[in-house]
C-alpha cells in the first residue's frame, strides 16, 4: 500500500499528484512561493517522511559498508555522516543514500522503493536496496534492517535553523553532515538546498508532535515543491528524476560529494576512477532557465534539442519564487552552452539557456595528462 502521511490530513496541506516522486507526503501548504521565501530568510519545515530508512549495527558496520558503497567511511567517526551511492558493475548509479553515524549505528536515509541490481552471475535483475545489502552481507558481523516503520524525517530550512535549534536544545556541529542526537532523536546537517538545512530523524509515532511543536515555535510549514525548487537552484540531483539508466555520477555532480576516486573494491569503481583519472563524461547536469511566458512546462524525460537535434533530456522542472521556471538537464559535452535551446516535447516546449554558473569546472584527468607527457 503506497504510504501517505498523516500529516496530508492537516489543514492546509495540498497533496502532490499521483504520480509525482514525492507522493504520501504534503506538495505545498497553499502558497510554495511564499514557502519558499521563508525557507531562504526565515525557518521552514517540509515533512520527508516518505523517506525510506535502513540501520547497519554491528562491530563490522563500516568497513562492510565500505566494500558496497561508493564512499569511504571506514573512518566515519561517531558523530559525522555523509553521502554514497551504490553502483552496478558498469558504474552506473542504483541508489543514492545519506548517512548518520551515531551511538555505534549507521542510519541510511533513501527514496522510497530504492532497488540495486543484483549482485548474481548473470543477473540484471532489481531488488530492493535491503534485499541487495542482505546479500552482499556474507560473514560479515552486521546487522541490517529496515527501520522505516519506526523512523520518520523532517528537514528544516533557512537562516534561521541555528536559533530553532537552540530553543529544543539541539546542538549540532557546524561542518557538513554533522550529528547529534536529542531527546528520542538524530539531527544531521546538510550543505543543501541550503546553507543551514537540517534533518531530524524523530519516532515515527511522534511525528505528528514533532510537526506541532516545531511549527509552533515559528516554523513555517514547506511542501516538496518548495524543497525542490531549492534543491534544483542549488543544482543537486534526484535518482530516477535527474538521472536515467545511463547516468554515472560524474554526470551529475556526485564525485566527491558521494563517490571517492580513490577507493577500490566496491562495484562499479572501475568507471569511477577510470573516467575521473583518464576520460570525461558524456553528458554534464546543467541548470536551465525556461521561457516563462506560457503556461506549460516541458517534463521529466522529455527532450532537449538544438535545431532539430537531441542533445540531452529534462530531469527536476521547478518554479522558482526568484528565478521563475528552471529545470537540471543532462546535455551532452559536445553542446555548446551559450546556445538557445528548446526543452520539452510536443504541445509542451519552451525556450531554454544554460545558466553559465551551472557549468561544472572543467576537469583535467591525471591519467590523461601524465600520458600526455610521456608522449612528449
């Protein structure tokens, strides 16, 4: 049964439609720009609760981690967290996940219905993210569970955080993916959609208290249109949405962030460092401003064209409260970014610019380079 939060039956909360990624959690409060505004000047909360969430416990907990995810986390201290992916063997990206090490317990927080490809001799096939790391489990002396059932998330947004922070006694460090725990629950800062984001993983029976006493001391209530206008802005991708079946994580900025370039043995490294060290990647994720002089916008998936030819396609399509119509775009490298181009499909195009501080920096490959002077 698809999940619907109990939330939705607040007054005032408006349902996102049926077949949007953030279905069973409130799309708006009745006015997303205005949401949106509070989200970058004052403090806003936006139910997350759709989320799925998995604990590793057990002494092996992070270097088994280490060996099925992207990132390296064998020293991810008590206390820190951070991003990670799970690859097939081809480097092409399953699953994206973020962590929270805290009290000898890795929480993982990801989409609703994350899937892997499985790990069997001539496989291909899906399975849930769970079945995916019970078999990649072997010896190992961990323990995983879902843990959905009895978690549920908050994010809180804007300037404002630090001072609601305070007033529940919550104190988080400053760095990135800091965390905390307080009473009955785990904070996690986040260096997105902004610069003070926050997420509270609370009981899930108490979230409705939860929503009550943080909207009481002064938190607006946000929606996920507000979430991912900001989340599109700050140029942060979403699986399934901003990525196909084809994306590896150079693609859409996940290098670093949450795929180490120097860390063996765990599938798909191969094309991480291979393209990191010796190619580039094929497509870039670039932030588009639409034409915001019609009423339709292109979707996820539709095409990006240059005259008459496809040069990459629509992922994330937001309204802005500043920017207006926006969407992230996988363009292919060879298209020229000051070019016009036309995003969408049919009854559904719209005119369309690269935003030239979306562009990724360019990347000098050190394999490449050091071949390059050997050649002489």
């Amino acid at each position: 049964m698809a999940y619907e939060s109990p939330l939705l039956r607040r007054p005032g909360a408006v349902a996102p439609p049926d077949d949007h990624p953030d279905a069973g959690v409130p799309w708006h409060w009745g006015d997303p720009f205005a949401e949106q505004r509070t989200a970058t000047r004052g403090v806003a909360v936006v139910d997350r609760s759709h989320r799925q969430i998995i604990t590793v416990t057990g002494e092996e907990r992070l270097s088994w981690l280490h060996l099925v995810i992207s990132q390296h986390v064998t020293g991810l201290r008590d206390g820190e967290g951070t991003e990670a992916l799970v690859l097939d063997s081809q480097g092409r990206i399953d699953a994206h996940l973020v962590l929270a090490h805290i009290g000898e317990k890795v929480f993982l927080d990801t989409d609703p219905g994350a899937t892997a490809t499985t790990a069997l001799p001539k496989g291909g096939e899906k399975q849930t993210l769970l079945e995916y790391f019970e078999a990649m489990k072997f010896w190992s002396k961990v323990e995983i569970l879902d843990a959905t059932d009895d978690w549920a998330m908050l994010t809180l947004l804007g300037p404002e955080v630090p001072s609601l922070l305070d007033r529940f006694g919550i104190e988080l460090g400053t760095g990135p993916y800091a965390v905390a725990r307080f009473e009955g629950g785990v904070a996690r800062r986040m260096p997105w959609p902004g610069p003070s984001s926050v997420d509270l993983l609370i009981p899930r029976q108490e979230l409705g208290e939860w929503w009550t006493r943080l909207t009481d001391a002064g938190a607006r209530p946000a929606g996920s249109w507000a979430f991912d206008a900001l989340r599109v802005e700050s140029l942060r991708p979403k699986l399934g949405v901003d990525t196909d079946e084809r994306t590896i994580p150079h693609e859409v900025n996940w290098i670093g962030s949450a795929a180490h370039v120097a860390k063996g043995c765990y599938r798909g490294q191969e094309t991480v460092a291979k393209v990191h060290n010796v190619g580039k990647p094929p497509r870039n994720m670039v932030l588009l401003h639409l034409d915001g002089s019609q009423e339709i916008y292109p979707e996820t998936g539709d095409p990006v064209r240059l005259g008459e030819r496809t040069v990459g396609r629509v992922g994330s399509v937001a309204q802005h409260h500043e920017l207006g119509p926006i969407a992230l775009a996988l363009l292919k490298r060879s298209t020229p970014m000051d070019a016009e181009l036309a995003a969408g499909d049919t009854d559904r195009t719209a005119a369309a610019s690269v935003d030239p501080d979306s562009l990724p920096r360019e990347h000098t490959a050190p394999g490449r380079e050091a071949a390059q002077r050997l050649r002489g």
